[in-house]
C-alpha cells in the first residue's frame, strides 16, 4: 500500500543537493513574487489619494478593480498555455515588461480613462505564480523529485509574496508623506520594482527546455477573450446596476453560451488553448474547482471585512468602530497568517500528503468564516477567525498551483497552473458581485434587519457573506476527496507521465 513521503523518505531532504540546484532559481523568482506583494499591498493605502489626484468620485475606484480582474481572467489562462508552446520563462519575461511598462504609464496617467487602461494591464501580474511554478516543476521533475521540491518551492515563493503585500502596504502609506503627497513620485516606487523583475526574469531563471510543440489555437483564443469578457462584465454590471437590471444578467447568460461554444470548440481541435480532457480527469477538476470556489473568499471577502471592522457599534448595534490603523492591525494579522500557512505547506504535505494538506486547508478556511457567525463582537474575536482562516489561506493559495501540476500531464503543466488563477479570479469577481448585494440589502433575508444607519451595510448582509466564505471552504475540503488517493504524491507522478 502506497504511504505519503514521510520526513525521512523525502529525496528533496535526503538529498539537498538537488534542492540546491534549483534554489538559486527559487531565489531569483522569490523577487518577482516579493513584488507582486508590492503591487497587491502598496496601492492600498493610496486609493483615496488617487482618486484625488484624478479628479474622480471614490466609488469610481472600484473601476480599476473590475477591470483588472477582468485582464487577469483573460491573460493568465492564455498566457500560461502559450508558455506550453513557446516555454515558460518567455512568457515569464513577457508578462514581466508588460507589467513594468503599465506600472510606469499608472505614475504618467493624468486622466481616469488612461489610469483605468494601465492599471487593467498590470493585471497581467497574474499569470507569474502559475508560470513560475511551471518552471520549478519542469526543473525538478528532470531531478526526479517534482512532488517535494515543487512543493518548498511554493510556499517559499507565496512567503515572498505576502512579505511583499506587507512591505508594500507599510511603504506606500508612509512614502506618499515623505513625498509631500506626490501621487506619481510615490506610485515610482512599484514601477521601479517591476522593472528590476525584468532583470531578475532574464538573468537568473534558465529556460526550462519544455514545449508542446502545439499551435496557437487563434479561434479558441476568440472564443475565451468574448465569453469571459461578457461573463465578468455581467458581474461588475451586476455589483453596479444591482440585480433588477437585466444588463447584467443578459450579459452573463451570453458570455456562459459563449464560453460554451468554446469548450464545444476546444473539443475538435489537436492543439487546444484549454484541453478539456486534463481539466475533467479525476485528479484535475476537484483542484480547480477548489480554486474557483476559494477566490470566493480570498478576493471577495476583505473589503467586507473591512467596512465590518470600521462600522460603528454604538450607532448599529455591531461592528468594532474601528480607525483606519484599527483595520489595519487585521489586514496585518491575517496576510501573516497566510504567510505562516504558506511556509508550513511544505511541512505538512511531507507529514500527511498533498491530498491530506489540501483537505485540511479548505477547511481551516472554511471553519474561520464560520467562526464568524456567532463570534464577531470584539476585536479579539475577529483577529482569531482572520488567523484561522489566514493560516488555511495561505497554505491553499501556495498547493493549488503545485497540486495542479502534479494532476496535469508534462506538456500542459502551464495550462493547469494558469487555470487555478484564472478560475479564482473569476471566482473572487462573482462573489464581489454578490457580496455588494448583500451589503446593500438586495439578497432575500439582508433587508429585513434592524434599521442602520444609511451608510452602513445589515449586519445580515455581513452575515450571507461569512456564510458563503465558510460554507464554499467546507465545500472544498468535501470535493478534495474526489482526488484519487496519492494522486498527487511522488510514488504516482513517477509513473504517470513517463
């Protein structure tokens, strides 16, 4: 009977050698991750600034948001394919300089339209973890040791991240004091960034060698870019217009029959953008079906919690009145509740399994937000929740990819890493859809609450959101089950794909 690699079973710890000829690789991609952080954290603090800057109404801010989100759905699943075709550092330096030349037209952009069109691009942002944990497992699959080193390779590189959410997050509300409010002297501080991962990329990550030797399907790439631009205009049409209007709906219900034309597509051609037959294959759709449903709460849920934390008890009747630095002290514990999580992935997969430590991470995810439903009257309360959930989080985020690279075959380890993004990108959009309905009372049940104050949400608006966060989580954790027993594990890699 096949076992999970124990401690001393482990080839990457029995024989770090080979660990050691793909550090200097992790390394050098450590510092892409590290400003990715900087990208997710340091404009943050800066959103009032900007629209400031700008001219523009706050709520017009959630523009940026829509749009990037929906340059991240579209660019990392095509961008991650073709590193298939064309190899994956490509595709890593591209992304890079497009990132880079976006992040220095945000510091130049005068006007919201040209912001709007440079802060989307650098969406494509996106697509570096999946790519990056593409080319560790190609490096160390020739090793003979893809499983363990994939596996350190991706919570070193999430640790990097979220060090760098919270760099950011310190430096860009700091610097634009230093910089007398200067909105575009401090938004060179990311600019910068990126542009040394253009070096980082270049230099210090070798080519992995893979290729597919397929074509580019040009037709399926039509048929993605349509579908999901209606399917994620529909949700932000439908957080916006709010659920009487037909827009949104029309246009969702016509981006799903597009997209269902694409896989129809997909299905007749040799070379697909998205092969079909690895994404249903029993070790592969409980994984991205995980990471749908977990961009539920990872990108979903923090602006609720946010305004939770600052609304007013004495006026509502809940929340924790909160400051901004109040809000803050709970964004920080949970980014470094991810960031723990995310370094004892490794660990725990080497204890239990991939499979085991997946299950576990939903769940922690899943038990956190439920927390939240009898225990959110204190500070204390809310940090503890955040944490269990932080620390679920942050392993979940740093085991998809790797997971997915595991359950794929060689030649479309891109495309399945790609997809855990993409699908929890598009995840994270319809549950701020539905969130922003919830907290504006427009979901059946939110309105019936006591009476508030005008500005603030119902507490059972907040209440469906806990639920949905928690209740997707358990989810996960039940489909993970699904996954064939060592699917995932070393002792089943070695023979699958050779």
């Amino acid at each position: 009977m096949d076992t999970p690699l124990s401690i001393n079973q482990d080839p990457a710890r029995r024989d770090p050698v080979r660990w050691n000829s793909v550090a200097g690789i992790v390394g050098f991609l450590a510092i892409v991750e590290l400003t990715s952080g900087i990208l997710q954290g340091y404009y943050t603090p800066l959103m009032t600034d900007i629209a400031r800057h700008l001219g523009i109404h706050d709520a017009d801010v959630n523009w940026f948001e829509a749009a990037q989100l929906m340059v991240s759905a579209l660019a990392v699943p095509l961008l991650a394919s073709l590193g298939d075709i064309f190899g994956h550092k490509k595709m890593l330096l591209l992304s890079a300089v497009v990132t880079a030349l976006a992040s220095w037209a945000v510091v130049f952009s005068g006007s919201f339209t040209t912001f709007l069109v440079a802060w989307a691009l650098q969406g494509v942002y996106a697509v570096w973890l999946p790519l990056e944990i593409a080319i560790v497992f190609s490096r160390a699959r020739k090793l003979g040791i893809p499983g363990p080193v994939t596996r350190r390779a991706a919570g070193l590189l999430v640790g990097a991240l979220e060090v760098g959410v919270i760099a950011g997050a310190l430096a860009g509300g700091a610097l634009i004091g230093v910089f007398g409010g200067s909105v575009p002297l401090t938004m060179t501080i990311p600019a910068i960034a990126t542009t040394i991962c253009i070096f980082a990329v270049a230099f210090g990550v070798p080519d992995d060698g893979e290729r597919n030797g397929a074509r580019i399907d040009g037709g399926g790439f039509g048929y993605l870019a349509t579908g999901l631009l209606l399917l994620t205009s529909g949700l932000s049409f439908l957080r916006i217009n709010g659920a009487g209007s037909p827009l949104p709906w029309g246009s969702m219900v016509l981006g799903l029959a597009v997209l269902y034309v694409f896989y129809r597509h997909e299905n007749k051609q040799a070379d697909p953008l998205i092969d079909f037959k690895v994404l249903f294959a029993r070790s592969m759709w409980p994984v991205q079906l995980t990471a749908g449903l977990f961009g539920v709460s990872v990108l979903g849920a923090q602006i609720p919690m946010s305004t939770f934390a600052r609304t007013d008890p004495a006026v509502n009747g809940y929340g924790l009145g909160l400051g901004a630095s109040g809000v803050s002290v709970i964004i920080g514990a949970y980014v470094l509740s991810m960031l723990v999580g995310a370094l004892l992935f490794p660990v725990a997969a080497r204890l239990v399994g991939a499979k085991a430590t997946l299950v576990s991470a939903s769940a922690l995810v899943g038990i956190g937000y439920l927390m939240f439903l009898p225990l959110h009257a204190s500070l204390a309360q809310v940090l503890a929740n955040m944490v269990v959930a932080g620390v679920g989080s942050g392993a979940l985020i740093a085991a998809l990819p790797a997971a997915a690279a595991a359950a794929a075959p060689y030649h479309r380890t891109g495309m399945a890493t790609g997809l855990t993004n993409a699908v929890k990108t598009i995840g994270g959009s319809f549950a701020s859809a539905v969130f922003g309905l919830a907290l504006i009372g427009q979901v059946a049940g939110a309105a019936s609450n006591t009476a508030v104050e005008n500005t603030a949400a119902p507490l059972a608006g907040y209440m469906i959101v806990w639920a949905i966060c928690g209740g997707t989580g358990i989810v996960c954790a039940l489909v993970l089950f699904a996954v064939p027993r060592n699917a995932l594990e070393d002792t089943a890699l070695a023979g699958k794909h050779r």
